[in-house]
DNA sequence: AATTTTTCATAGCGATCGATACGAAACCTG
DNA sequence: CAGGTTTCGTATCGATCGCTATGAAAAATT
C-alpha cells in the first residue's frame, strides 16, 4: 500500500514490492491474482485504515460548520502523517495513466467523485437543519471542499507540514458562509 | 505536450509520441535528444502558451483582490478548455513516480513551488499596498490559492465543467479577508 | 552521368515489465 | 522408511520499454 500510495500504480514494479513483501513472484500472484487486484486489495485497505476521519466527521453529531472543520483538519492530519506517503492515495495512485491503466484511474476517480459525494450529502443534511443557508449550492460548495482536500494532497506530496495544511484548511474554511471575518492564515496562530 | 498532459511523463510512451508527431524514431532522438529533454521542452512550452494568464492576473495593475480573482478565473479557464485535456501539466505530469523519474517529478514541484512563490509575492505586494490586513500570513495564504489551484486542477481532471470550476472558485475567492459576506457557491448565479 | 557524401527509415539492441512453467524440496500417507 | 502429493523458489516467458546500429534512398560533388 505504501509503494503504489508512494509511487503510484504503474510506476510501482512488481519487483518492489517483492522486496517489500519479502514473497515470490508466484507466492504473490496465488495471494493476488495480479496486480491489478493487488492494487485493489491495497485501496480497500487505506480506506479502512488511513482515511477514517472522513466519515468520522461526516457522521458526527456536531454542526455543519464543526463537521466540515474536523473533516479539513482530519485531511492535514492524514495527508502529512510522519512514515507515511504524503498526500491521499486516491489522488497519488493514479492521476495520469497510460491507455492499459485505464481502468485503474477511472476507479480512483470514483472514490474521488464517492468522497465529493458524501460531502455533498452531508451539507444537504445541514442545510435542512438549517446550519447552511438556503440560497447555497450544495452540489457547488462539496466541489469546493472536494477540490481543497485534493489540493492539500498535492500540497502534501510538496512537503507541507501539518501545520501549514492546518492553516490551509482554516483558510478554506473561512469560505464558509456565516462568516463575518476571515480567522485564516493569521501569523498570529 | 497534449500526450504528456493526458497521460503523465511515464506512462506516455515514445511509441505514442512518435505516432502523434508523424516522427521515425530516429527523427525525434535527433531533435529532442531524448525523451526527458523532450518532456522538458513541452513543459516551456505549456508554460509559455497555456498558462499565460496565471503572469498577467499577478501583474496587472489592479487590486490584489482582482489579481487573485483573474487568477484563479483564469485557472478554471486554462484546466477545462475543449479539446485540452484537463487539468494542469505541473500537477498531471508527474505526481507520483517511479524511483527512475525522480528528476521529473522534482522538476514539476519546482514548477508547481514557484507559482505558489509568485502568488506569495503578489500577496506581499498587496499587503504592502494595504490591499490587505498587517495580519494576514502571505506565505500561509499563497499556500491556500495554490492549493485551491490544484484541487481545481484534479476536479478538472475529474470532468468538472467551466461553470463547475467557476462557482469553486469564487467560493474559493471567499476566504479572503475583508469580505463581508460569502459570494460563491450561491445556486442563483 | 558517375561517385561520394549525407540523410533517414527499418530492424533490432539490452533492459525491464507483468506473469508463469518447471524442477526441487517438504510433507502427508501407507 | 518408501511413495505419492503438494508446495514453492528459480529461471524464464513474451511483450514492451527507451534507444540506436545498419543498410538503403536521396542529395551533393566531381
């Protein structure tokens, strides 16, 4: 998991992760199947493991705004862990593929789009009780946050500490609507 | 250019640029070198013709609030344009790599690190114009814009529509200090 | 026009890719 | 302990990677 969050899915050999599995190529295809599923048992895996603070702060009974904020914060926390890749694998694992990986990035996109969609879900929530304006779209501002946590993750394969992704996601949360002044990117924190 | 674009450093082959071009492979090692000096050209060459608006909204003579906007209206343009494949080169081109492509991968962070350095130093001019709060962190916020920048860039990449890059940016355009109340995402724009 | 020089496309180089055939070692059964 | 079966590591498969040597066609010079 850490190889193909690291390199991603092509550019990770079977020969890598031979070595860091300690297995032969054969003790690896009859666990696997091929790579492909290998590749596949391994996002599973992070899900599970790496990027539970999504739906933790998704599904926590806190408002809108609390939900959105530990949802950020989760994201520089689990974007920037120490030992681990940086960044989120759903976005490192695939971006630009060849035409033979194809499907590959389609899936990774798919978790992109399935992320964006439980924010989604989560501001309708909000905005029938009344936590979020009417007049806002919620479609437009889950692609706003969607596309945040996305650029933090690049900011974190850049090298951005947790603190500076904290920071960036205090600033993006001040696009929230209700806020009368920007608490952001103060030098004061 | 078009093929590293979609496809990433690695996983466009010379197969495919050679295809592309019309070329022999003798005609394209006689006039790129070699595929990582060819990938290198490409790259000033996106610099030079595709991201052009990213120079002028920080250097136009306005309001450091309407740089940031031509910056990051500019941005949704440039990462949805028909027929261009989406998303930014410096993002796509090489997110995550195999060991062999290091250098390329490290060469598009500088690329991707210089334009969050461009944005820092409009910001510093901005604030030392009193476009914006004594308090604000340049380098926290910068970090932000170009943050946002990528995250548009990979929903870019995810299909997202002009309009859809829009609307996230002007929710983005909210965070600023000074608003008064948020603008963006609004369902009646 | 004959000959030399240059240009250039084909064919193939070594290396590595993901994936597997095959022989040896280990293990259970008689 | 012998025989049969299973397990498993080595060695290698065909395909493709980036790249280049070589022979034929074109151009330039006598």
């Amino acid at each position: 998991m850490h190889l193909f969050w690291e390199h991603g899915y092509e550019a990770t050999s079977l020969a890598m992760l031979r070595e860091a599995m300690g297995l032969t190529p054969p003790q690896i295809y009859n666990a696997f199947t091929d790579k492909e599923t290998l590749f596949r048992k391994a996002l599973t895996r992070y899900h599970q493991t790496e990027i539970g603070f999504a739906l933790d702060a998704l599904s926590a009974p806190v408002s809108t705004r609390e939900a959105i904020r530990r949802l950020l914060m989760g994201a520089a926390e689990a974007y920037s862990r120490p030992g681990k890749p940086g960044g989120c694998l759903f976005v490192s694992g695939a971006l630009a593929a060849s035409p033979q990986a194809q499907a590959i990035a389609d899936e990774l996109k798919a978790y992109r789009k399935g992320s964006e969609a439980a924010i989604a879900e989560r501001l309708a929530k909000g905005q029938a009780m009344g936590d979020l304006p009417e007049g806002l779209s919620v479609d437009g501002f889950a692609k706003y946050l969607a596309g945040v946590m996305n650029g933090m993750s690049i900011q974190a394969r850049d090298g951005a500490s947790v603190e500076e992704l904290r920071i960036l996601a205090q600033t993006a949360l001040a696009a929230l609507p209700g806020q009368g002044q920007n608490q952001g990117a103060s030098s004061k924190e």
